[in-house]
C-alpha cells in the first residue's frame, strides 16, 4: 500500500519515517530486516539513521551513518548527539528510536511537535540489575531511577511498540498507545535451508553475542564433556570472545571444537544453520532474561532444527507444546552436554523436533502476523500526517470545504 494521499492532481503527501539507533547496527535483525523493510514495502519514505560506514540505499531504506563510538561512554554522549543532530536535520514525520539512551533525544523531538515512537527491545530496569559492568551497590538504585524514567517519559512519547507480552503489560499503565511486535522470523529467509539431515555436520549451532549471561562458558565446557568419538563441533556466529573469556576458555577440553565464524549476513546464518542439527539458547536466569523472547528461538525452529534451550516457564510452553527441542538447566554443563550428544546420536528423534518446530514457526511464529501489528499500528500516525500536511498544502478554498 503506497502510503501517499492525494488531493486531486495537485497534492500528493508522504509519510517521512526515521529510525534512530546509537547502539545498533544498521543491519539489526529487528530494526532494519524486520521493522524497517516492512514499512519501506508498505510505502512509508524510510531514513535509518545508525552506527554504520558509509551512506547507501539497502532495499529501499537509507541509512544515514554515524560513527561507531569506541567505548560505551563515549557513545551514550557522543553517539547519542550525533543521530539526534542528523534527525532534526532530517525533518521527518515520524521518529522510531530503539535505545533507551534515545530516551533524551526522543523527548526532545517531542517537544518539537515530532511524533515520536520508543521501541523497547528489553525489560531495561530489569537489565540493569545483571549487568556485571556496574557495581553491585549501584544496580539497584539505578534501575529504580530508570525505570521512573520511562515512566515519565513513555507518557510523553506518541506511542510505545513493545517485544514480549511482560514488558508491554508494565508500560501500557504508562501508554495507552502500546502495541506488541515479537521478534518472529522472516519465514522466506529460511524456504531454501532444507538440507537432508545426513548431510548435516555433527555439529550444534549459537547465534549471537558472546557473553557471559548468555552460556557462552556452559556452551564450551559441555563440548568439552562430550565422548571423543563423537567429533562434535560448536559453530558460532559471533563476535569476537571478549579477551578474558577466551583465556579462560582456552584452557578448556571445549576449545578445540569451537568453530567461530565472526558476524555473518543473513544469508550465511541460513546457511550456517542448514549444516547444523540443533540450536542453542541457554540464557541465564537474569531478571530480564526469563520472560523474554529472543529471536534466535523462533529462528533455530523456521530453521528446521531442535532448540536446546533455557527451562525458563515461557520457553517451556513453546517447546514442550510443539515438541520441538530440549530443556535444560542452563547452568549445569552436564545437564547440556547430555541434551548436545543425545541430539547427535538419536538423528530420527532429532530431525522429528526440528520438523515440528519448523511446522509451528509456519503456523504460529512467523513475522507476517506482526508485521500486519507494526502496519496497523503505523496507520494510525500516517492518517493524522496526512491530515496535518493536507492542511498545509492545499488552497485555502479548499480547507473550507
């Protein structure tokens, strides 16, 4: 659907769009695969204005660059200026902003008169309790603090999108204005990742960041705790280990079979998922870890192969229902190095969970349902625009009508 509205021949409007990131890449699964690209089809004029190189058109979104900060610091001060400077200089209709050090920034532009959106990607004073950069004293006080933050600002913002059904509950008490986008996967990425299971390695697959709270030591020492015989390999796409965890790690009987592939396009994590026979999601028990919903779940399922996965009360509903992974306490190695070798010595079994996990993606986990939640969501903004411009541009005879 174009979003333009016509006034006879003369006036045509359209909705100018800018999502502003400071801690994202441009590419990020949720804000440019998903979010951006889905309203670039619906003919919103869409403008990404993220940490990135170079200046370019990627199906039909622009992104505008800023400079990736060095330090978190640096970027909560100077990142944060920059997409704000490029945004006011931007002018659009629409502002859609992914980070709550945005929080600032996005204030500001409403006190322009822009429309302003707050994409909350996590339950963030639940975050900040687990975050090991901070002193333990301070964690709590500044939770509180951000958390009456949102409160006061969500009230502000024209309207909140939200990725699990916990953190939209908390905040609609704050924004009437909330809508709930999950992080499902584009079904299509994954229509030529079939491959016969044979064929696949013997290998287990993680996708995303390398971090402490999110099992990157449990994933390692596990392989270390499988039978020799098995030759079993560890695929990642990821950063690089963080330096102290890879000495750590290294020393490991693990290490060995760790294979890290770097940061890989969408394309070769397709790819890269094909040749495995599992998906590993083992998360922590963080405050803001149990009631999420991470992205990497639902695409080890459109991937076609088992989860193993975190027993946290969400996951297990999900797994337990569709039959399609293993549950694990994510902090016994034992416990995962069993669930690891039972998928790679028991094939049936294994390629039955990840057909019905494939089978329920389709059916109930795909982005095509929240993608029609972001668009309705959107319409409501785009008809006031168009109202608003209409005025503006058209005769005055024809505003008396």
């Amino acid at each position: 659907m174009d979003r333009r509205f016509t006034w006879g021949k003369s006036y045509s409007v359209t909705i100018k769009v800018a999502h502003l990131t400071s801690a994202h890449p441009a590419f990020d699964i949720r804000i440019f695969h998903k979010e951006c690209r889905s309203i670039v089809q619906a003919g919103y004029d869409v403008t990404l204005i993220a940490p990135h190189v170079r200046s370019e058109v990627v199906e039909g979104v622009r992104i505008e660059p800023v400079r990736r900060a060095g330090s978190r610091l640096l970027r909560m001060i100077g990142t944060v200026g920059k997409v704000l400077w490029k945004a006011l200089r931007l002018n659009a209709d629409v502002y859609h902003f992914h980070d709550p050090e945005l929080i600032p920034a996005g204030l500001l532009l409403r006190a322009f008169g822009k429309r302003v959106i707050y994409d909350v990607h996590e339950d963030v004073p639940r975050d900040i309790l687990s975050k090991a950069y901070l002193p333990v004293w301070l964690r709590q006080p500044l939770s509180s603090f951000i958390e009456l933050l949102e409160r006061v600002a969500c009230r502000r913002f024209s309207g909140l999108v939200t990725v699990t059904p916990t953190i939209e509950q908390r905040l609609r008490s704050y924004q009437k204005n909330t809508v709930l986008v999950r992080n499902f996967p584009r079904l299509e990425e994954f229509l030529d990742s079939d491959r016969p299971w044979t064929a696949r390695q013997s290998a287990i697959a993680y996708v995303g960041v390398i971090h402490n709270d999110r099992g990157i030591r449990e994933m390692v020492r596990a392989m270390g705790m499988l039978p020799e015989l098995l030759d079993a390999r560890l695929l990642l796409a990821s950063n690089a280990f963080p330096k102290d965890i890879e000495e750590e790690l290294a020393l490991d009987p693990g290490w060995s079979r760790i294979d890290n592939r770097g940061r890989l396009t969408r394309g070769e994590i397709v790819a890269l998922l094909a040749q495995a026979r599992a998906g590993l999601v083992l998360f922590h028990p963080e405050p803001n870890h149990v009631p999420a919903m991470p992205h990497k779940l639902f695409e080890y399922m459109a991937a076609g192969i088992p989860v193993i996965a975190s027993n946290f009360p969400a996951w297990r509903e999900i797994i337990l229902e569709n039959r399609c992974g293993i549950l694990v306490n994510p902090l016994d190695t034992a416990a995962i190095a069993e669930a690891i070798e039972f998928i790679l010595t028991h094939a049936q079994e294994a390629e039955q969970m990840g057909l019905r996990g494939r089978l329920a993606a389709k059916a109930k986990y795909s982005w095509q349902t929240e993608e029609q939640q972001l668009l309705e969501f959107y319409s409501g903004f785009q008809q006031r625009t168009e109202s608003r411009k209409i005025m503006v541009q058209t005769p005055s005879e024809h505003r008396a009508l």
